[in-house]
C-alpha cells in the first residue's frame, strides 16, 4: 500500500497493450495482484481535480516545477460510501499523498460552493484546502477515470500498476454523478500507463521484470492528459 505522508519514488511508462502483456506476464510470476481489485484484477478510479482560473497546477506541470501539489477527490468503481480527499506533492520523481475521508454529504456539499463547514473539520488536510480554496481560489476543474490493474511486492513496498482508459469530463462541470459523460483522451487505442512505486529502493528482481526494450520513463500526468482539450 502506499504510505500516507512519506515520500516515495514514482517512476512513468507510456507503454503500447502488448507491452502490456508481456510485462504483466513476467510480474505474475512474482508479484502479487492487489487485495484490493475487484475479480477480474482490476477497479476503477474518478478523482476530482482542482485548479484555479490560470490553472496553478496545470502550468507548473508543464513549466516542470520541481517541487508541486494538487489536491483531488477520488472514490472508486463508481460507489460514494468511500470518498477521500488527497494531496499530491511532487518532488521531481519523488511522490507524497496526504489523505482525509469526507463523507459524500460533504462531498457535495463542496463541490456546489458550501465551504463554511471545512474551516472547522477535525481534519486538517480539508482545512487546508478550505484555505487554499479562498487564498489560491482553487475550484473543481474536471474528473478524470480511468481503469487500474494493481500489483504489490512486499520488499521495498513496491507497488507496479497499469493505466487504461483515461476518461475526462472536458467541460462538464457537474461531478459525482451515477451516469457520467466524459471521452477518451489516448491518442492510441490500446495504450497505457505503467507506473511503478516504491519506498528507498527497488528489488533488482523486479527492475530485471520491467526492463522491456523501446520504453522509456517520462513525466506523464493523467491531470495534464485530461485537461489538454481545455
């Protein structure tokens, strides 16, 4: 799992489906899939962005920042009993989340504009948001899908996981709905992305699995990905 409030490395593939299977072949045999997946080893991920006006979080992806954050709401295979908000910071390919649970009540209570309540919550992280909201005017900016395929290894904490199906709801402003409207953004059917995490350092026998020849790491983010349309 990964650790809430510590830093960890967090390394990105754009791969083509038959690296895919090649690569997920050679990690079955010795990684496990998360206990988390559903039956077909698999679930889904939404997370609600947020940026301001001049689009804070966006810019500094692109500038390449060294060091930055975004705050994001994200629950899973479309059920709202689970809701949590989150901070990523990013520092070059070092990774931290932070984490609190919102309950959906207060989940949609934020994103129609109702923040009084967030000043004085027993987690920090919403109070901090509820800061950032009025200091950086922060706001709900787009929901981004996509399918995760997880697969975890005791030594080094190491957690490998495919991307597909990145989704975005473009300019559609309403979120946590049962039906949601949103498009493809992969440029190619098929393609995926391969990310792998772990704490100080990565098992060789792993690092041996992943190597494929023709991918290469890059700075890729789902946000940026989703937001290139507007």
């Amino acid at each position: 799992m990964e650790l809430d409030g510590k830093y960890r490395h967090e390394l990105k593939y754009k791969i083509y489906f038959s690296e895919y299977l090649a690569i997920r072949q050679r990690l079955r045999s010795v990684m496990r899939p998360d206990p988390h997946a559903g039956a077909d080893g698999t679930y889904q991920i939404r997370s609600i962005y947020f940026d301001n006006v001049y689009d804070k979080a966006l810019r500094e992806k692109v500038d390449g920042i060294q060091k930055r954050e975004k705050f994001r709401i994200r629950y899973y295979n479309d059920r709202f009993s689970l809701i949590t908000l989150e901070k990523k910071i990013k520092h070059n390919s070092l990774c931290m989340k932070k984490d609190a649970e919102i309950t959906e009540a207060e989940c949609r209570a934020l994103l129609s504009g109702d923040t009084g309540w967030m000043l004085g919550h027993s987690e920090e992280l919403v109070r901090e948001l509820y800061c950032k909201m009025k200091s950086q005017q922060l706001r709900p900016r787009v929901l981004v899908s996509y399918k995760r395929e997880p697969y975890v290894y005791a030594a080094g904490n190491v957690r490998v996981t495919f991307d597909s199906n990145i989704r975005t709801t473009l300019f559609h402003r309403d979120f946590l709905e049962n039906q949601v409207r949103d498009i493809e953004t992969e440029e190619v059917p098929g393609d995926m992305i391969l990310e792998v995490k772990f704490d100080e350092f990565l098992p060789e026998i792993i690092a041996c699995l992943l190597q494929t020849e023709g991918i290469r790491q890059q700075a890729f983010s789902k946000y940026g990905a989703c937001r290139k349309f507007g």
